[in-house]
C-alpha cells in the first residue's frame, strides 16, 4: 500500500530524514517510535504532504502511484490520514457537523454528490456505536474545553468516519495520559481491518502495551536502525534508546 525509498527530507536546509525506507501493506499495524527529535513527526508530515519540508531525494508511493507532487488535500482525498496535533477549537461547530463537512468536502474533491442525510446518519450511528461514543459529545462544540481524552476520541471518531486507506497517529509528547492511551489503542484495535493499514507514531512502549503492531521500528537520526515485531518494543521498555543508538553509530 505505502512504498518509502530512500527517502530524503529537509526543512531550511536542515537534513531530517537521511534515507527511510518503508513498507507498510494493507491489514498491518506498524508502529515506528525513537527518541525526541529523531524525525517521527517530521515523517508524518511528509507522508502527509506538509509543504514546509522538502523531498531531497527519494520516493512515496501509495497504491503504487507516486505521492511526491500531490497537495496534502489530495494525499487526503486518496486516503491518507494524519491525526492532528493542535486541534483547533471551533466554538458554535459541533463535532457531527465538523465531521459531515470534512465527508462532503472530500466526496465533492472526488466528484461524488454529499452523502445522503440517512446514510450520514446510519455512518455516525455506527461509528460511535464502535467507538463508544455517546450522542452528547457528538452535540459538543469542536475541541471546545475538551480534556486530553476528548480529543483523543474526538480525532479517532474522525479517523473512523473518514475510513482512510492509511491512517497515521502521531501521538506526540503531549501528554497521553492512560485514559487518552486507552481511547487511541481501544479505536485502533476496532478499526484495524484487511482494507486498510495504521502507522502509530509514538515515544511511549505502554501505547504498544494496548495496541499490538505487526511490525516495530525505531527512528534514530532520520533513519530507521532497526525493524523487528512486538518484541522490539518489549526490548525498548527494557534497555531504553541507548543501545540502538550506539548500533547505529557502529
Ligand atoms: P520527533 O517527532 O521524533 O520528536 P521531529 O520530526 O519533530 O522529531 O523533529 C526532528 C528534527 O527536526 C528535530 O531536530 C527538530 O528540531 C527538527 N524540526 C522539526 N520541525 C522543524 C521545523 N518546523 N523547523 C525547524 N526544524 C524542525
Ligand atoms: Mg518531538
Ligand atoms: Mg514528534
């Protein structure tokens, strides 16, 4: 599904990404952790599309066609999904509404008439049935007053609505407390199918304690040192960064 080679990226300048490569199929969870500043965001926003980092060298590709030229807009609209890192408050736009928008926004990029008012519903139904999200936060304005649990579930209720080939969570330092890391594993686990894949990005292990990934790997100065299972992430727990950086160096 998503095919990376050597993948070269940077921002003014600043080398990031020193030659990824990455293969990530349909029906697999994979879960690339590392240390801060070892270029896991940087990733994200690239497979996304961000313009601010430049592609050096190197290629992406999902579904076999070639990302490199195509807006973030687009990427989405081929079913790309990065969650978001800030979410922006949106007082008076309530969660359904947000999420109805982004749908028809999408269908319409896509040439498709909006969704019909009853097969929008029966979707939300569905989704938050899953998801166990109930009819009043449905109601909520957008991120308004939210706590870090309710973005969390509000970001997996989109990701689920969205129904992206490829979603990618970037969950980044900011606090994921348990009740947050529960939400993001327990939406993972039920919308992990043989259609579509999952990229986790994550500092912590304990997210990989609830999410169990097909394949692990760790970046470590804008490359990926080292790729294994579960296990990996077991090893980190344990011995912590330290000895895969000094893998690398070798
Ligand atoms: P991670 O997500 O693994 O913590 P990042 O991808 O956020 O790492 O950052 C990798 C490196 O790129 C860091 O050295 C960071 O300072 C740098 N970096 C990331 N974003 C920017 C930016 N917008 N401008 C300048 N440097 C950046
Ligand atoms: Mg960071
Ligand atoms: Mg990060």
């Amino acid at each position: 599904m998503l095919e990376i080679k050597n993948l070269h990226a940077s921002i003014e300048d600043k080398k990031i990404l020193k030659g990824i490569n990455l293969e990530v199929n349909a029906g697999e969870v994979h879960a690339i952790m590392g240390p801060n500043g070892s270029g896991k965001s940087t990733l994200a926003s690239v497979i996304a599309g961000k313009e601010e980092f430049d592609i050096k060298k190197g290629t992406i590709s999902l579904n076999g066609e070639d990302l490199e030229e195509l807006a973030p807009e687009e990427r989405a609209h081929k079913g790309i999904f990065l969650s978001f890192q800030y979410p922006v408050e949106i007082p008076g736009v309530t969660v359904t509404n947000f999420i109805k928008t982004a749908i028809n926004e999408s269908r319409k990029a896509r040439g498709l008439e909006d969704m019909p008012a009853n097969q929008m519903l029966k979707l939300i139904r569905e989704k938050s049935e899953l998801l166990e999200i109930d009819r009043k936060f449905l109601s909520r304005s957008l991120n308004e007053g939210f706590s870090g649990g309710e973005k969390k579930r509000n970001e997996i209720f989109q990701m689920a609505m969205m129904e992206p080939k490829l979603a990618i969570l970037d969950e980044t330092d900011s606090g994921l407390d348990i009740d947050a890391l529960r939400i993001v594993a327990n939406g993972v686990n039920k919308l992990r199918s043989k259609d579509n894949a999952i990229i986790v990005i994550t500092h912590y292990q304990r997210l990989l304690d609830y999410i169990v990934p097909d394949f692990v790997h760790v970046l470590h100065d804008g490359k990926i040192v080292k790729s294994g299972t579960k296990e990996l992430a077991l090893e980190l727990e344990e011995k912590g960064y330290d000895w895969i950086k000094q893998e690398a160096t070798v």
